[in-house]
C-alpha cells in the first residue's frame, strides 16, 4: 500500500535561518507530489507542485523553493526563513496522469519561526 | 479564476441530527472535481467525498452525502447522524486537469470548523 511521511513533524525555527522539509512516498512510482500551506485560520494554498524528477512549478512567489532529487522524495527549501513563513505545511501525493481520485496527504508540519 | 466559497466559518450540531455545510464554487471549466475532506484537530486531512462534474447523481458515502447543483455552482455537504468524531474543520475543493502540466490541481476552501456537541 501507499504511504506518505513527512518530517519532522513540529519545528521552531529562528529568523533567518535555513528550512528544509522532507517529504517521501512509498508503495508508488511517479507520483504527481505537493506542497501546501496552510496558515492560521484559513485554508490550504499551494505552494508548489511536481510531475516528476527535477521538475518544479511554483504557484505562488515567496520565499521558499522546492526540490526533487528523487522520484519519490520532495523536499522544501528556504535559505533564509521570515516571520511570515509560519504555518502548517502538507506534502501530498496523487496519481500521476491518473484519475484524481483526490490527494493522499501527509500528516503535516507545523512550522513556527520566531 | 476558480474559486471556492465556504461562506460558514463555524458551526455546531448536536450529536445524532443532521447539519448541511455549504459550499460555492466558480468557474468556466466544464469537466472538473469537487471534494469535501476533513481535518481533525490531529491535522491529518482525510477525504470524505467526492463529486465528478459531469455526473448528475450525488455522491453518498455511509453518513455524508452531497447536494451538486452544478449549474448554481453549489456543493454542499450533509452529514446525518452526526458523531462526535465527525468534529473537525471540513474543506471544499474544487479539481481541475492542468493540461500544460498533466497534474491535477486543488483550490481549497477556507473551510468550516464544525462542532459535534454530546
């Protein structure tokens, strides 16, 4: 079967310094991979996504990247984190060019950057 | 734009009765998906249903079923019976195929934190 993990699952993080959030998937091949962001009090909005290795769209500007270094693997990137960045961050899986059978998610990371 | 509106941002039913969370949407696609999923407060989100566009029968499953009324743009979400484990913020969602990039995408609502009282 397919599973997600993410990690880790809470981190306080000062101002300035680096992020990075992995994110992996077992059970699947070239699976379609997200980032979301949810921030208090409202809903999820999505930060990136990819359709396979190295492949990285962006959907809105900020102050995160995204990467893919493997097929299964995505991970979240800042260099240099701002007070803004805080919130709670999904990564999620669906079938690549498959039906949308909705996204399996993971079970998160609350981000707190003080 | 796609949208999605969930214009309840809380609501409370008592444990056993019925209650309706309502949802909007807005596009001009005409092949899309709408799904309702749920976040308790473990945060882990867990879908509940979903909707194809281009069928006309609403989705049931077990407790939840859907209203689709496609052309009023409208997909609401009814839970009968309610439970006090049905306590949670639930999301619409709208899905759409990008073709460009083969992916399928969400836009979410703001949700609607619901309350089960005992």
């Amino acid at each position: 079967s397919q599973t997600i993990h993410q990690w880790p699952a809470t981190l306080v993080q000062p101002v300035g310094s680096p992020l990075s959030l992995e994110c992996t998937v077992e059970g699947t091949s070239n699976p379609n991979l997200y980032w979301y962001r949810q921030a208090a009090g409202r809903g999820l909005q999505l930060l990136f996504y990819s359709v396979g290795i190295g492949q990285i769209s962006s959907e809105v500007p900020q102050n995160l990247s995204a990467s893919r270094p493997q097929d299964r693997q995505f991970i979240l990137s800042s260099k240099k984190l701002l007070l803004s960045d805080s919130g709670f961050y999904l990564c999620a899986w669906s079938v690549f060019r498959g039906l949308p059978w909705g996204y399996t998610f993971g079970s998160g990371t609350r981000l707190t950057v003080v | 734009a796609q949208t999605v509106t969930q214009s309840q941002p809380e609501m409370s039913v008592q444990e056993a009765e019925t209650v309706t969370l309502s949802c909007t949407y807005d596009t001009s696609e005409s092949n899309y998906y709408l799904f309702w999923y749920k976040q308790p407060p473990s945060r882990q989100m867990i879908l509940v249903i979903r909707q194809e566009a281009y069928k006309q029968q609403n989705a049931t499953e077990n407790r939840f079923s859907v209203n689709f009324q496609k052309a009023a743009k409208s997909f609401s979400l009814k839970i009968s019976d309610s439970q006090l484990g049905d306590t949670a913020m639930y999301f619409c969602a709208f899905m759409k195929h990008a073709a460009t990039s083969g992916t399928y995408k969400y836009i979410f609502g703001t949700g609607t934190r619901l309350k089960v009282l005992a």
